[in-house]
C-alpha cells in the first residue's frame, strides 16, 4: 500500500520537473525550428494528449487484445470534446 503511494508521488514529481522542463524550452525549440511559438504549442499538447493512447495500443496489441485501444481512443476522443464544450 505504501509503494503506491510512494509510486503516485514519484509519478507526480516526474511529471511536475518534466513539464517545467517542457515549459523551459518550448520557445527555444520554436526559435530552432522557426517555427511560432503558438504552433508549438499545438505541436506539443497534441502529441502529449495522444501519448498515453498510443502507449495502450502499443501495449495490448501483442497480447491480441484489440478491443482495448478502440475503446480507449473513443473515451479519450468523448472526454477531451466534454472538457472542450464545458
């Protein structure tokens, strides 16, 4: 019980630095590419939202469950258009 609490907290501090990390050098990788920082940005949530689908899929497809990733994808797809109207 107490590794996973242990474990969230980890999680939690790698995601925090990981973000600030992020949040550090996204202008800079704009101003590499040449590229507006808004299409960063875009660039950059978009891949960090559709990240943990991906992870899932690449995840249950050797194991042959293919039902898992559709339906990951169609309730990530309906929470993020909830997230968006509200």
């Amino acid at each position: 019980m107490y590794f996973s609490y242990l474990l969230l907290a980890g999680s939690l501090a790698a995601l925090a630095i990981s973000s600030n990390f992020v949040e550090r050098n996204a202008f800079r990788i704009a101003e590499y590419l040449k590229i507006g920082e808004l299409a960063t940005g875009f660039i950059l949530l978009s891949i960090s939202t559709s990240l943990p689908e991906f992870a899932i899929a690449v995840i249950s497809a050797p194991a042959g469950d293919g039902a898992v990733p559709i339906g990951n994808v169609f309730g990530s797809n309906i929470a993020d258009v909830l997230v968006v109207i509200a």
